[in-house]
C-alpha cells in the first residue's frame, strides 16, 4: 500500500507568488492565445469562480503498477494555497500554505525539502490547468510551437511561475480548448530526474474535461470529474495534517 502511495502522490494531482519570473519578456500573443482559451470555456469570471472553496469528486484507472485499477477520488481546494486529494483506501495528500502532508497505510509524512517542494510545485500545475490562475501576475506566458494532438493541430504556450514549474499548454487550433499539457515531475518510482508527465484532455463539459496521464512515455491514469461543488462549506481542518 505504502508503494502505491509513493507512485500516485505526485503523478495523480489535477489541475499558485505574485511577481513575475526574471529575465521572461511578456508576450502578447502567448495571451492572447490564453484568453481565447478562457472565452472557449465560458471565460474568466466564470473560472474564477472555482477561487471560492470547491470540492468535487474524480473515478478513473490507475496504470501505474500494470495493470488497471479503478480509483475513486475526493478532492477539496480554495484558492491559492489550499488542496485535498484523496484517492479512497490508498492515501490522503494536503495542502496547506506552504506546508503539505501524505498519509497513508504507513501513517502521516509530513513533506518537506524537495518532496514538498515538489508537492506545492504540483498544486500549481492543478490550478494553471484550470487557466485562470495564468491570467494573474503569478505566471509569465511565451508562446511555443504548437503540435498535433490526437491527430488535430493545436497553438501552444509555456507558462513560467516564479516559485517553480515551467507547464507547456497545448490548446485545439480550432475549438481552443485544452488538449494537452506537459510538465516534468518528479516520481519516486522513476527515481529521484525529473519525468515527463504528459496530461491529455477530452471529452469537456460543465464538470470539466476527462483526461489521461502518461509518466515518461508510459500510460500511468485515466480519469473524469463526476461531481462538482462551487462555494462548498469546507471545514479549514480539511486541509492541514491529516488523521
């Protein structure tokens, strides 16, 4: 049990400094591209809106040990700092600040150093999924060469956050709405490198898109959001060390 939390800690999280990064010039195309993405999904008030505490509730297929697994998932979150993931019966991940926690058949970690480091670093590539925290001075945008997603052409822009992350966007040529994203992470099963975690996003609708998750080239989760609650009543204690 304590493996399977070690592989899903980092690479399950879906899904943030006010200054931007030094030495990044701004680029005015990199957003507009992001906010035709914005408009594509209803546009930024309607976004911001997931800044109120949410809670929303994922199933899904792990790969990451072979063979298939289904999971369900709970998650919790109030913008910037705060972030609950649960995947039921195998562990618990909080956020909490700067602080975070993992808990799971071995008992509660607290993380710290480069394991918080990248937990928090994680949290942010959450958010930036959700598009509107790029709009903020937070992150620098440049734009990138687009690619082919499952088969159709896409714009790309690179998002920069000044406390660390440098998260690709890939977004439909046509349509603008988000196809796929990459960021390196790193998973303790692959040791302690940086991987490339590739997000693949379809199927979009009010509760968001399902998507799949391959870790260094590998097919690692599948998964879909089946509910969600906007301006949820969430208790603070929701977020710190769990039990």
């Amino acid at each position: 049990m304590m493996r399977k939390l070690r592989l899903c800690t980092l690479a399950l999280v879906i899904g943030v400094p006010i200054f931007p990064s030094a030495g990044l010039a701004e680029d005015g195309r990199a957003k507009e591209t992001l906010q035709r993405a914005l408009n594509a999904v209803g546009g930024l008030e309607r976004l911001g809106t997931l800044k109120n505490q949410t809670m929303w509730m994922e199933t899904g297929t792990y790969y990451g040990e072979g063979q298939g697994m289904p999971y369900i998932a709970q998650y919790a979150s109030k913008w910037p700092d705060w972030f609950r993931q649960e995947i039921e019966g195998v562990f618990t991940i909080t956020t909490s600040g700067k602080q975070a926690w993992a808990s799971g058949a071995g008992g509660v970690q607290k993380l710290t150093g480069a394991q918080l480091k990248e937990q928090l670093k994680q949290v942010r590539l959450t958010w930036a999924e959700r598009l509107f925290p790029m709009a903020e001075k937070a992150y620098t945008l440049t734009t990138i060469d687009g690619i082919d997603v499952n088969g159709r052409p896409t714009v790309g822009i690179k998002a920069n956050h000044a406390e660390g992350g440098d998260f690709k966007f890939y977004f439909d040529k046509e349509t603008y709405l988000l196809a796929k994203t990459e960021a390196m992470v790193v998973s303790p099963q692959h040791g302690p490198d940086p991987v490339l975690r590739e997000a693949f996003f379809t199927g979009h609708s009010s509760y968001g898109p399902s998507y799949k998750i391959n870790l260094d080239g590998k097919r690692f989760v599948d998964g879909k959001t089946v509910y969600r609650k906007v301006a949820a009543t969430l208790d603070p204690e929701l977020f710190e060390e769990p039990e």
